[in-house]
C-alpha cells in the first residue's frame, strides 16, 4: 500500500485480521480512484492552459491591430488579460458543475458599471456553460461592456443597459440592449471585439450563443 500498489481484501478465518484486510483494501481502492482523479485533472489542466494560450496570443495579435500605439496596446490587451482572468476564476469556482450565465454576465459588465445600479438589469433563466462557451461568452461581454462605457449607455447620463436569454433549443438567445445611447458612425477599422463577435459568438449557436 504504501508503495503505491493494488490491495486486495483477502478473507482470513480470524476476524480481526479480515478486519484489517478489508480496511487495507478500501484503503487502496480509495488511493487509487484519489490518483486517477489528479491524473484526469492534470490532463484537463494542460489542455485548458494550452487552450487559454491560444486565446491570448490570439487576443495580442487582434489587440495590436486596432492600436495606434504602444500605450494604447499596453492598455487595451491588460483590461482584456483581466477580463479573462474573471471567466477563468469563475471556471475554477465551480469546477465540472460549469458557469452560471447571469454570475459570468455580471462579473465582466461590473468593472465597467456605474455607481447607479438601477441602470443596469440582467435577467435570464438559470443556465450553466463548459469552459469554452464561458470564455466565448465572457470576452464577448467584456467587449460589449468596453463598447458601452466608450460610446453607448455607459457614456452618457441616463443610459441604461438591459442584457436577457433564453433557451431556444439546443441555442441560447441573448440580447445586449443599450437605451438612450446614440449609435456612433461607422468606422472601416474592425475591433478585436468585433472579430470575437463575429467569427467566435454568432456563427456556432451551439457553443453558447449570443444573437
């Protein structure tokens, strides 16, 4: 046992010592499901690391893209670095029971949220996402909440922001509404919000999907 290997509980006519037996076994059965345990979590951690990996070399090179400057770069990729961070500690909370949708929402909308919180109502029924879809989801909001605070319902006094779901299928409906904000004009630039939007959140509903 204490070299690591099985332990079968073996049957001895003294009844003490089948005692023992049957306690060395339990024992080994235990140790071992307590290391194929750490062995799946080690494998689930480097695939999770690898993939996080991915994202942010992604996130530098689309955030280097939209910068005029090495400030403005330094900036921009530090708040997206943090944002990841809040849907990655939510990962980490709540483990294989997955994300709640509306915790994840709220965690990146509040760094962004004015000190009057009757501006601000989310709602939705209570849903629960993988890894993958709560990292989708959650740069999509950090991105829309950054979006607000520079030209919607954040920049303004008196704007309000409404963000509800709904299961539609195997999909999730989501709406990010911004009242007594004024659309700002088009600009030809495309944001790493916008390619995280597009490419990442609406064309896979099955992921967890915004519309």
């Amino acid at each position: 046992l204490g070299a690591g290997q099985p332990v079968e509980a073996r049957s001895f006519p003294i009844a003490e010592i089948e005692t023992v037996s049957n306690a060395l076994g339990d024992a080994s059965r235990r140790r071992q499901a307590a290391e194929t345990e750490v062995r799946f979590l080690m494998r689930e951690l480097a695939h999770r690391s690898k993939n996080q990996m991915t994202v942010i070399a992604a996130m530098a090179k689309q955030t280097a893209r939209g910068a005029e400057n090495v400030p403005e770069f330094v900036s921009n990729f530090e708040k997206r670095i943090f944002g990841l961070a809040r849907s990655t500690d939510l990962l980490l909370a709540n483990g294989v029971a997955g994300v709640d949708l509306k915790e994840l929402i709220v965690g990146q909308i509040d760094p962004f949220c004015p000190v009057d919180g009757n501006r601000v109502v989310v709602e939705g029924p209570t849903m629960r996402l993988n890894a993958q879809s709560a990292q989708i989801l959650g740069m999509a909001a950090h991105e829309l909440a950054t979006n607000a605070v520079k030209y919607g319902a954040f920049a303004r006094e008196g704007g309000r922001l409404a963000v509800s779901w709904q299961r539609r299928g195997d999909a999730i409906a989501f709406v990010w509404r911004e009242i007594g904000a004024v659309p700002g004009s088009a600009t030809p630039r495309r944001g790493f919000g916008t390619t995280v939007l597009e490419n990442m959140v609406v064309p896979k509903p099955r992921r967890g999907v915004a519309e």
